[in-house]
C-alpha cells in the first residue's frame, strides 16, 4: 500500500463531503466524508450502475446530510460503512479507502500502481 495525501482534516465539515482526483486525475475518483468527527473514504462508484455518485462537485450527500446518495437513481448509503440501505443496490456497499489521520493531515492507502511493460 501507498499513502496519498487527501487533504487537512479541517477541510472537510461535519456532516459534509468532497471529492478527490487522486493519482493526476481530473474527476473525483474517491470521496470522503466527516460524520461524528470521523472521516470514511470511499471510491467514487456505484455498485449499481458503475456511475460517479455525486450529481454537482462535493454533492455525495442527501438534502438532511445524513446519508450518500447516488444522483442516478437515488440509491442511499450509510456514510459509516458503505453499506447500500435503500435503492437498487440495497445490500451492496461502496468501496471503502483506508484513512490515515496525522498530525500532516488525512491520508487515503491506495495501493501501489502496475508497473506498465517497457
């Protein structure tokens, strides 16, 4: 495994979430979201469609901030474990992200990049 930076901890709000291009690229790939003072990480895919979830930058969260919710067809998901409670894909879960919290700041453990052939 290999640690990326993610951000400060202080840059995500209780109750919010953002979205992270991680390893150069331009859309957010992974998310993470701050609920009771933790933060949870996941991959920006839903295991329903294989869509990003968000329908706006940032925008994981239903309109109450308590759950994610997939902008496609409303599937939502407890922020604490991924878990799918309600939608098409009730059942399934996010792909969850490791998170590291430091005094350098949060962390997501991804692991190591395929060495492409030469």
């Amino acid at each position: 495994m290999r640690r990326q930076f993610l951000c400060n901890y202080d840059d995500i709000e209780e109750g919010k979430a953002r979205g992270f291009a991680l390893d150069g690229g331009e859309e957010a790939s992974h998310f993470a979201v701050k609920k009771d003072g933790e933060i949870y990480a996941y991959r920006n895919f839903c295991p329903h469609l294989g869509v990003n979830l968000e329908w706006l930058p940032d925008q994981f969260l239903d309109a109450d901030g308590e759950l994610i919710q997939c902008a496609t067809h409303g599937a939502l998901f407890l922020p604490t474990s991924g878990e799918c409670v309600a939608g098409p894909c009730t059942g399934a879960s996010l792909t969850p992200v490791p998170v590291e919290h430091t005094a350098e700041g949060l962390f997501v453990l991804l692991p190591f990049k395929e060495q492409q052939p030469a």
